[in-house]
C-alpha cells in the first residue's frame, strides 16, 4: 500500500525523531523524506515560492515513481499550503493521513525550554494563532 503521511508540528527534531522510528519499525525499503522550506534567515515571498515549488516537484516526482511512502515533514504551514499535497496524492492511489504531533499538551514556557531558551514564549503564542495550533 503506497502511503503519503505529512507531519506537522513544532519541534523539528521530535518530528524527526518520529519519522525516523516509524520507519526503522515498519521496515519500509522504499520511502522518501521530503522536507518543506523552514529557513533560519529572512526570505522574499519569490524565494519562498521557489523553495515551496521545488519541495512539491519533489513530490510529485516520487509519486511517478511509486514510492511506497512519501513523508512530508511539514514545518509550521497552514492546512490550504499541503492541501495539493493531499489531492494529488489521492488521485494517484495514495492512503493519506496528517500527523500532528502534539505539542499542544505543553505550555509556552515549557516550549521555550524545550527550544533551548532560544524562542520566547510571546513566539509560541504567535505561532499557536498564526499556524492554527489549539491550547
């Protein structure tokens, strides 16, 4: 069965980690990690595109050649950015699933910990509004 799992959520390496076990586990021979644009410096909105645009023909192309799973490891994007994500694979014959992992269980101090004090709270707070997180 050919799989299309995106993961969403805050902490890259927890997602990682995530991503890494459930293939180890599964023992899946034929997958691909794809990761979405989440750059430490400032970008125009053409820049952003272009990273956007280069990640999803990356997809695409794994999806051509059937690849048994396809992992998007999707940073901090609103639910309309994977949408053709999800569309796309449907049509090909792809089992879909988003997977959110929870950091919502955790407060924003708690979060600024976990980042190495190197986030402020007032940022997860932001990041809960803007990237359609719940408390």
């Amino acid at each position: 069965m050919r799989t299309l799992l995106i993961f969403r959520g805050l902490a890259r390496g927890r997602r990682q980690s995530l991503i890494d076990d459930l293939v180890r586990v599964r023992d899946i021979r034929r997958w691909r990690q794809i990761d979405t644009p989440a750059p430490k410096i400032k970008l125009t909105k053409n820049q952003m595109k272009d990273l956007s645009t280069r990640a999803f023909n990356d997809f695409k192309m794994e999806i051509s050649k059937g690849t048994e799973m396809i992992i998007i490891n999707n940073a901090n994007l609103k639910k309309y950015h994977y949408f053709q994500y999800l569309d796309h694979a449907q049509r090909n014959g792809y089992l879909v699933g988003v997977v959110l992992v929870p950091w919502n269980d955790m407060t924003n101090r708690e979060l600024a910990i976990d980042s190495g004090n190197t986030t402020p709270e007032k940022v997860f707070d932001r990041f809960r509004k803007t990237y359609e997180w719940k408390l």
